[in-house]
C-alpha cells in the first residue's frame, strides 16, 4: 500500500471508497486530514454519505433476538451514564503555551480538559446556552456552549488537522473580518476536544474555527471548518 | 440526539433500540453472515452508543442513519481483528427471524418500498460496479483487498466504486437519505 500523499497523488477515487469503509485504516486518517483543504473530496463524501446511508435497506430484514435486546438493555442500566456536567467556564489558552508544534496539539487539548474539569467542580454557572455548530464538509460535530460572555467548544468524531497545522478559533463580529483568537487546539485520538475560547463574546456574531499552519494565523487562510452562529 | 444523551436515560435509549435495532441486526447479519456474529456486533454497537454518549447531530442525517453507520462500523472493526472473515462463507444457520410481511407497520411498509428502490438501483449497476460496492460495504474488504482478489489494479476498483456509488445517487435521486 503506498503512502498517502495527496500532493502527488489522485484522489478522486477515495472519496467513494472512504464512504464503503474500503480505505485501510492509516489511509482513513490521511484522508480526513486531506478533506481539511479539498473541497471537493469534502463534497464528494457528503453526496456519496447519502447514498451508503441507504445502503442498509438493501439488505432483508430480520427481527432483532429478543435474548439480545435483553442483554443489551440489561447492561444499560447496569451502568447508567453519568449526567451531562454543568456548564463549563471558559478556559483561554495562550498562544505562549505553545512549545513544539507537534506536542502543542495533544498537550493543549489535553490541558484544556483537565482544567475545565477543576474548574467545573468550583463553578455551578447558570444561564448557559448549547448551541449546534455546522461542520463544513467534514465528519463529526460541534457545538459551543456560552455562559457568562464566553464560550466553549466542544468537538465530537472530527479529524485532527492536516499535517503541520493546528485549529484556530475566530470570532466575526458583524460585517468585520474574523478576529483571531489565542485559541489553538487539535483533537485526541477519538476525535474529541473540550476547549474554551479566549476573548469576550460581546458582539460576536459567530465563532469559526480554520485549519491553520502550527502556531496560528493572524488572518484566516482556509474556509471554516465549523460555524456557530451566535445570533 | 437528545434522547440519548439525556442523563443516561434508559428508557429513552430503550425506544431508540426498538426503533432501529432490526435494521441494525439485518445489516450486522448480511456483513457477518452469522446470527451470534452479528449479535456480537449489534450489541457493541448500541453500548458504544450508550457507553460514550455520543452525540447526534441531525445536520449529518437521521439517527437510523447514524446507528447503523455505527453498525457498519463495528461490522469493519470486528472483520479486520479477524472474528469475522472466515464465517463470511459459512451458511445462515436459519435461525434469524425475517420480519414477516403480515406484521409490518404502515412506517415499515414504506419502508420496504424504499428498499425497493435501493435494491433496484444497486441490481441495476453494471456488474463489475455492483461487486466492488458489494464487496467493500457488506464484505468489509478495504480496496486494497478487493484489488487483490479480483486480480485489478486499485485504482481501478476505486475507480469502480466511484461510478457505481455516482450512478446509484442519480437513480435515487437529490432526496436519497435515510428515514428517522
């Protein structure tokens, strides 16, 4: 199997593939961090995510056993879910926290977790709002939750950035260019990061968030990859 | 979803389990070939599902849609530790229950027909575009595989799999998408 490497190679024929589950699983991951900058694979998966998703139907239908109903539902309320946690105050990362571009992702989403956590157990916080996010042309999902003039970001089943680039989170107030912030962050192994924006909300229309080279960027470079509008 | 991810609400999870665990099974059953299998997979499914918390988000289709993605995947996961493979030839032990025709439901029989049309639409590829959509997405073989056992370079199963998955959207038309 060759390596991944979209600057010399078509990728015309994954988008297709990835959707059937036929890539390897080290191509799987190459390939979302390519979706990043390709629009058109982006394109290409979301049209062709419809048609696998009808896939199932194709095949004859059984009942489900009864015994497995039993044994799952059984191990449901063995072990209940903890509840949601309450809202989470925000947690400003600076951009000098920064050491090496590489460890800077894991370190920072990782970092960002635990001190929501502390925080969390010393703040009830009220009033705060969950809003859905729209992810562009990727998987996963998002959502920001505000309370208190701030916000934070929370990543579900999303890729890591592209090789030497990191996630940057703006804020668009109005008409205005997009403001950088000093939030930078990538996701863990499952695709998940928990991280709070720095700057106040105030006038933000929406926060967006940009592939951006490691280190971030003073002005977006790439489209969003995720919008909450706030308004 | 909100209904699962509620405070751990069982009963809530419950109605979700009711309400796609057939199509889950059925899909389980047609990847393994085999009813534990597919029980196997079908049950790590619906508690990673619990377990985790998951979150759905409608944007990115129904929650049927979403389950069985989930299915699907656990199906690919388990093929490629090897649980699997080898009972992909291994006859049905019969004794799965097909969801009789006399106690389907107004929602069940529309979707009986749907599946019509997705059967139609997957039968009427060419051949050569039908297999390798078959293989990968009910087979569980990577590209890489498929390439092997059909003696094509991988650029043309790829290839194949394009056309095939690009004429299926035309037939089903812009609306193809998985019902709630």
């Amino acid at each position: 199997m060759s390596e991944w490497r979209p600057e010399n190679r078509d990728c015309s024929g994954d988008p297709a593939a990835y959707v059937l589950g036929a890539l390897e699983p080290d191509e799987v991951d190459a390939f979302r961090e390519h979706m990043v900058t390709c629009v058109v694979c982006r394109d290409e998966v979301a049209t062709f995510e419809r048609v696998a998703d009808v896939l199932p139907s194709a095949v004859p239908q059984y009942r489900v056993p009864r015994s497995l109903r039993k044994r799952v539902m059984r191990e449901v309320r063995a072990h209940p879910r903890a509840p949601e946690q309450p809202p989470r105050r925000a947690w400003p990362i600076s951009l000098s926290l920064i050491p090496r571009p590489a460890l800077a992702a894991a370190s920072l989403a990782a970092a960002a977790v635990i001190a929501i956590v502390v925080i969390a157990t010393a703040s009830g916080g009220s009033g705060a709002r969950l809003l859905n996010a729209s992810v562009v042309g990727l998987p996963g999902s998002a959502q920001v939750r505000v309370a208190h003039g701030r916000a934070e970001l929370i990543v579900r089943d999303f890729p890591s950035p592209p090789a030497g680039h990191i996630y940057e989170v703006w804020l668009e107030r109005g008409s205005a260019p997009p403001a950088p912030t000093n939030t930078l962050f990538s996701v863990n192994s499952a695709g998940t990061a928990d991280v709070g924006v720095s700057g106040s909300l105030r006038g933000v229309s929406a926060v967006l968030v940009t592939p951006e080279p490691n280190g971030g960027s003073p002005v977006p470079t790439h489209a969003p990859v995720i919008v909450a509008r706030l308004d | 979803m909100r209904l699962v991810q509620d405070e751990g609400d069982a009963r809530a999870f419950e109605v979700v389990f009711d309400r796609h665990a057939d199509a889950a099974f059925s899909l389980a059953y047609r990847m393994c070939g085999r009813r534990a299998l597919a029980e196997d997979v079908v049950q790590e499914a619906f508690l990673s599902l619990w377990r985790s918390g998951a979150r759905y988000d409608p944007a990115r289709g129904s929650v049927r849609a979403w389950v069985l993605r989930v299915t699907h995947n656990r199906a690919i996961d388990a093929f490629r530790r090897g649980a699997a493979k080898d009972s992909l030839d291994v006859a049905d032990e019969g004794a799965a229950e097909r969801v009789p025709a006399r106690e389907m439901t107004d929602e069940e029989v529309h979707r009986r027909e749907d599946a019509r049309e997705i059967r139609s639409a997957l039968d009427d590829l060419p051949s050569d575009q039908r297999q390798v959509i078959e293989l990968a997405y009910f087979g569980g073989f990577s590209h890489t595989q498929i390439a092997e056992m059909l003696g094509l370079p991988a650029g043309t199963v790829k290839g194949r799999m394009r056309l095939g998955i690009t004429k299926m959207r035309l037939a089903l038309g812009e609306g193809t998408e998985v019902a709630a």
